[in-house]
C-alpha cells in the first residue's frame, strides 16, 4: 500500500531520510488520522524497531511487549530478563541499535502513542530523554519517531520540553485530517466513486478521517454510506464517540461536555459561555482541556474582529463530534434507513449550513489560493453585533481581513443545486456589509464573497453585490506542488 496525499508531510519525511545526521521526530495529531499508517509505510524499508504503547496498561505490561517486540528483532535479547525498568527497555533497545549501526543504512526507531506509556512514577519519559541524549543523539544513521494521539502531551513534552528533551525534537509533523482534495484522492485508491458534491456530503459527516472513511461500503450511496457507518445493526461508528475522547483526553467527560456545549452554537461560545453550561470549574484544568481540544483540532479559537484575545470564541470543528452529536448520540441504535428520515427536517438544514462553514473555515489555503492573495498577510475572524436603534444587528461567522486594505465578508451557502440571489437576501447583504463598516468604523474597502457548493446564478442582484466567489471546485484544488 501506498501513501496518498500528504506531500507536504512527505516532504519532511524525505529531508530525514537524506539528513546525515541523528534525527528526532515528533508526531502528532487526533486518533485515527493515519499517523501509524503514514510512518510504517514511508519507512517501510528501513524500520529496524516497531513498538506501541496499549492503552491504560500497567507499566509491567508495557515494558513486557516492549521487551517482546525487541526480541522479534533482536533474538539475543530473549536470553535477558524482561525488563523491570524503562531504563533497562532502552538500554536494551540501544545495545540492538548499536548492533546494526555498521549496515550504512538508515535505522528508524518507531515508538507509537508514548503519552500512553507515560504513566505517573513510570519514570519513561527520563529514559526516553536519557536514551537519546546518550546513545540515540550519536547514531548518524538513526531516525527516532515519537508518535502520539494526545497532542497536547506531545506539545508539552516534546516539542516545549524544559527538561532533558529540550530543543532535542529536530523535526516535527502535525498530522492534520485529509483535505477535501486529498480525499477524493482517497476515494479514488479505494475504488470509491462519488462526485464532489457527495464527497462534501460525506466530509461534513466523517471529516477526512482515513480510518473512517475507509469504512464506507463500496457502490453505497451517500445516504447508504452513512446509514451503513452509524445507525444500521453494528454499525462500526455508532459507539466511537466515547472511547473516541477517553483515549484523547485526560479528562474526557469534560471534554465531552465541552464538545456538546459547542455543538449548538453556530456562532461559537466564550470561556464564560461555555462554563455556565458544563460541569468543570473555571482554573487551570479547563484552561487545559480547551488547549488540549484545539490541539488535536476538535475546536477552533477565533477572534472576533476589533476585539482581544480574551474576548475570542470557540467554535467546534470536528465534523465526527458535531454530527455524533446532532444525530446520533440520541438516535435509536440499530434502525436502518434512519438518515434518509432526517433529509427534509430543520436539524439537517442548520448542521449543513454549520458544517459547510466548518469545511470552508478549514480550507482557507484554497480559498485564498482562488482569490489571488496567497502571499498576503491575512487574519480570519468573526463578527457580531447585536444592534441598536439606529443599525440592525448583523453576524458574520466568516472573515478575511486582508493586509492590503480589503476585508470579505464571506457567506456560505450549501445548496443542491444553483444557488440564486433573491431581492431579500441582496437587500441583507448590503445591510450587513453596511452596519460592519458603520460600527467598526474601517477604513478598508469591504466586499461580499459568496461560498457555495455549485455556482450561484449571475443575475442583477448577485453582480450588485458579489465581489468574488468560492465554489466547491475552488475547495478541492490541489495547489500544492
């Protein structure tokens, strides 16, 4: 099997191989998004050592497969005890490394979901530390890969380690899900056959997460792919969602309460907001699970325009979360055909309207790529105002406020066919745009820039009012060479 997509992470990948130096690699990104895949089929070839922490086992039980798997590649090691300390692993583990140091070839060490093996008093992450400082750090052949779901834990004690590991990371990749273009790539090595439009349908729902996304049943419609993942009789997805956040965060209740919280708000919610409808009290520990859930990218932070830092929103961005959430979670389990029930009813019309924001807010490189400004600098914000006497209120959910004095205000429409501009919706376009200028009182030119699925009808409204347009085409460009 091959890697598909991925070339800018592939390209990290391939300045390891040509390095002629030791190389640390940290990678991270949530669970299920193709991490274990990516690294043991790049480095298919050279990987010389292959082991994955087990989750919520007891250190004996982690450093006995550790001691296991050595072995399979390693046979000298079976006539040693198995380890009682991780120090002991990776003495071991070098003892084998310096073994085969002489082969002039690369030696990639793979050590998948470390956070897990990190348990208090384990005393792993000092060895770890240790092994490479001593031994791993003067091979000139070696690549060690430290891989983890809980990205949080990889940022914290990888990548902004105070202690042994400081500024030891000497690359790293966060693994983000496909892109739009990337999964119609998917779709085509999997055999998979679905227009843009469906493939939009099935993202909305799945996000592009690989794991998931090869679960759908070959020559199934979208309404039966869907069916089929989440609400048919053993349906694969319809119990993924709490061990889905158990095993990402350390406090996964919270973080689930967080996710729900999000889910009915399309504009997103403050700290504040959010405290009043969870259970977890304002401090350090929800400071912590807000960092950890932005951290593998279940929600975005944004900041309003004119407004601090402190005063940002979060809004959810997990497609699996907001659906799970919307249509699962409180669904029958087991009842075939349930999705096409909900195809007519409000509940659909507010998540696809939601989810297509997400889709655009997550494909900004395509969409500045379509407007000509990739080498602009850009901020993405939002803005809200509740109105006054004088100025109705208006809410922008979407906006690229541009260095070079232009600012859109993006609407996103997802509709099944051409989507037209009617008298009204002119009228509330100009109306929007003019309260943004009057209340924020810019000086930049602002325009209206209308995303949609397919492209809107170029009437007399829409040439009054539309500045530029982002189609679905646009978000399945690959632009990346």
């Amino acid at each position: 099997m091959e890697v598909v997509g991925r070339k800018q992470v592939t390209r990290i990948l391939d300045q390891l191989m040509l390095s002629k130096q030791p190389e640390f690699l940290a990678v991270y990104g949530r669970r299920r998004v193709g991490k274990t895949y990516l690294i043991r089929q790049y480095f298919a070839d050279v990987l010389v050592f292959d082991f994955s922490g087990a989750y919520q086992a007891e250190t004996s039980t982690q450093q006995y497969n550790f001691h296991k798997e050595l072995i399979r590649v390693f046979p000298t090691a079976a006539g040693r005890p198995v380890p009682k300390s991780w120090e002991e692993a990776f003495q071991n583990l070098a003892d084998y490394l310096y073994s085969i140091e002489d082969q002039n070839q690369k030696m990639v060490v793979f050590l998948d979901e470390i956070p897990w093996l990190d348990k208090a008093r384990s005393g792993f992450l000092s060895s770890l530390e240790y092994f490479w400082n001593q031994h791993g750090s003067k091979m000139q052949k070696l690549i060690l890969v430290g891989c983890g779901s809980a990205a949080s834990w990889m940022i914290q004690n990888m990548l902004e380690a105070k202690g042994g590991l400081y500024r030891r990371i000497t690359k790293s990749i966060e693994l983000l899900p496909f892109s739009l273009c990337e999964t119609e790539m998917y779709f085509e090595y999997l055999g998979l056959s679905y227009t843009k439009y469906q493939i939009i349908q099935l993202y909305m729902a799945l996000g592009g997460i690989p794991f998931y996304l090869k679960m759908i049943p070959r020559g199934s419609s979208v309404t039966q792919a869907i069916d089929a993942l989440f609400f048919a009789p053993n349906a694969p997805l319809a119990n993924e969602f709490e061990p889905l956040y158990h095993s990402l965060f350390a406090n996964g209740k919270e973080a689930i309460e967080i996710g729900e919280a999000l889910s009915g708000k399309i504009y997103g919610l403050t700290q504040a907001e959010i405290l009043k409808q969870v259970s977890v009290a304002a401090g350090g520990s929800f400071s912590r699970i807000l960092k950890s859930m932005i951290d593998c990218a279940f929600i975005e932070m944004i900041t309003p325009y004119g407004k601090k830092k402190k005063d940002s929103i979060y809004r959810l961005t997990d497609f699996f979360t907001h659906f799970y959430i919307k249509f699962v979670k409180d669904s029958p389990k087991g009842r075939a055909n349930t999705w096409e029930s909900y195809a007519s009813s409000s509940a659909f019309m507010a998540w696809t309207g939601y989810a297509f924001e997400n889709i655009c807010l997550l494909h900004m490189p395509q969409i500045h790529h379509k407007l000509g400004i990739q080498g602009v600098y850009t901020e993405i914000s939002s803005w809200r105002f509740s109105g006054n006497d004088e100025i109705p209120g208006a809410q922008v959910d979407l906006i690229i406020d541009r260095k070079d004095g232009i600012i859109h205000l993006c609407e996103a429409k997802f509709s099944n066919n051409e989507f037209v501009i009617s008298k009204d919706y002119n009228t509330k376009l100009r109306q929007k745009r003019a309260s943004f200028q009057h209340v924020t009182k810019t000086k930049k030119q602002v325009v209206t820039t209308l995303m949609t699925t397919y492209p809107a009808m170029r009437n007399k409204y829409y040439l009054e009012e539309i500045h530029t347009e982002v189609t679905i085409d646009d978000l399945f460009v690959d632009f990346i060479n």
